[in-house]
C-alpha cells in the first residue's frame, strides 16, 4: 500500500486497518520489542532502588500499543500519510509506557534518569505539571527513542514516557473512562461537568503538594 492521503470514512479506514494488521507487522513489532525493552529495564531499576536504598521512586508501570484505529485517528487528526516513514516521524506514542510514581518529586527524578541513559535518547520533554492541558491533566511526557538490538543490527524505536503521580494518574484513569463512556453516546461531556472534572484535578494537586510537603519535613526531622 502506497502513501496516500487519508479520507475521513470509508474504506480507505478499513483498508488501512487491515494493512496495519497484516502488511505492517514488521513495522509495528519494532515497537512491540521497544516496550519489552523498556518495560525490563525500569523494573529491574525499581528492583535495585528498592534493593539498595529501600525506595524506589516507582509505584507501578505500565505499557500500551497504539492500536490501528486509534493510530489511524491520530494521523487524521495531523493530516499524517499512510506511509511506515512519516508515522515514525510524526506519531511518537505507538509504543506507550507509563511510570506511576509515589511524590511530584519522583516524577522529575524519574526525568533526570531518563536524561543520562544511554540506551535512551531524549527527543522532547512536555511538562503538564507545570503547564496543566485545559482539562486539568498533569503529568511529564518524555519523548524518545529506545534503543533495541536485534540479532544483525541495533534500531531506535520512539516511544512515549509518561510519568505522573498516583494522584494525577487517579485523575487521568477515570477522567479517560468517563470520556470514552460519553463518547460511546456519542456526545460532549458537558460544560458544567467539565467545570466539575477540572476542580477534581485542581484538588488531586493539593493533595499531591500536601504530600510532598509532608514528605520533606518528615524527612528533614529525621536528619536534625
Ligand atoms: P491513550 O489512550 O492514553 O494513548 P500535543 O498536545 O498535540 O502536543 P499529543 O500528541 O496530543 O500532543 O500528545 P500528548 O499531549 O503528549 O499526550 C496525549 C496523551 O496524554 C493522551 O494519549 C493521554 O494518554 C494523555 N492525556 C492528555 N490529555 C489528557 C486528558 O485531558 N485526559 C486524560 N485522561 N489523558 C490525557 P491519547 O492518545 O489521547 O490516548
């Protein structure tokens, strides 16, 4: 299948679905074998911390592939073509993990690790702590590439990182099922329960800060 410029329905869709099933599998594996990759090595870090310091930044972790509708919405959306090469390039989430960490704090050690791996290389970071989405979505976002080595050769696979709180991932996760619940209705959530939603959000920080500021008095205590 050549490049070709997607149309908003029909069977173009449907076409390219099934391309991305049958024809791509070579293509999508990459990142399949990226998130294997990436996924061991973060928990073999958790291990160590814990093992060695007794914490560990990381509460839980965990890992999604872009599936073909969705990849399909995304290049619609950015007027992508249907092309292994532009995708690469333009759609850097196919290969998705997220760290869920305990404290504000850990996210941004997380960031700082990420930084000097040197089986990973950064292409981006996007801060929505501190610049929230208007929804009220926190969270960092590190793009980048994963190297992985395969029998004759090594690649660098894009990935996306996200690192959030327990609080902002408590707020992400239910705020994302209510969405997708309305869009099966095929509406809008509406203004007032977006006000509703954005408040939840604002008050998950409060708590996020409170915790952090415990945190560091309690430690703080402990070395007087
Ligand atoms: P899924 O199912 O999680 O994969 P841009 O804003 O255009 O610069 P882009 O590509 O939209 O960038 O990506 P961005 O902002 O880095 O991250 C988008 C992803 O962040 C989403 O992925 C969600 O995982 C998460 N996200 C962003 N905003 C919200 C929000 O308001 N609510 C929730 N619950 N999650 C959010 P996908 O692809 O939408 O979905």
């Amino acid at each position: 299948m050549g490049d070709i410029q997607l149309t908003k329905s029909g069977p173009d869709k449907f076409d390219m679905v099934e391309a991305i099933k049958n024809e791509w599998i070579p293509f999508i594996k990459r990142y399949e074998m990226a998130l294997i990759e990436l996924e061991s090595n973060f928990k073999i870090l958790d291990l160590e911390w814990n093992a060695t310091y007794g914490y560990s930044p990381i509460e839980h972790i965990k890992t999604r592939l872009k599936n073909p509708t969705s990849l399909i919405r995304k290049m619609e959306d950015r007027n992508v073509i249907f092309n292994q090469e532009e995708i690469s390039k333009m759609i850097t989430d196919i290969a998705g993990m997220r760290i869920v960490t305990g404290f504000i704090d850990d996210v941004y050690m997380m960031v700082d690790h990420i930084k000097q791996r040197k089986d990973l290389r950064v292409v981006q970071i996007k801060d929505y702590i501190e610049n929230p989405k208007p929804s009220g979505y926190r969270g960092v976002h590190v793009i980048v590439e994963s190297q992985v080595i395969l029998s004759n050769t090594v690649v660098w696979v894009p990935a996306e990182i996200q690192i959030r709180t327990l609080s902002m991932d408590f707020w992400a996760s239910l705020e994302h099922k209510l969405q997708y619940k309305y869009k099966n209705n095929d509406g809008q959530i509406p203004d007032k329960d977006k006000k509703l939603l954005h408040d939840v959000a604002e008050s998950s920080f409060e708590n996020d800060i409170k915790m952090s500021k415990l945190r560091k008095k309690l430690l703080a205590s402990q070395h007087i």
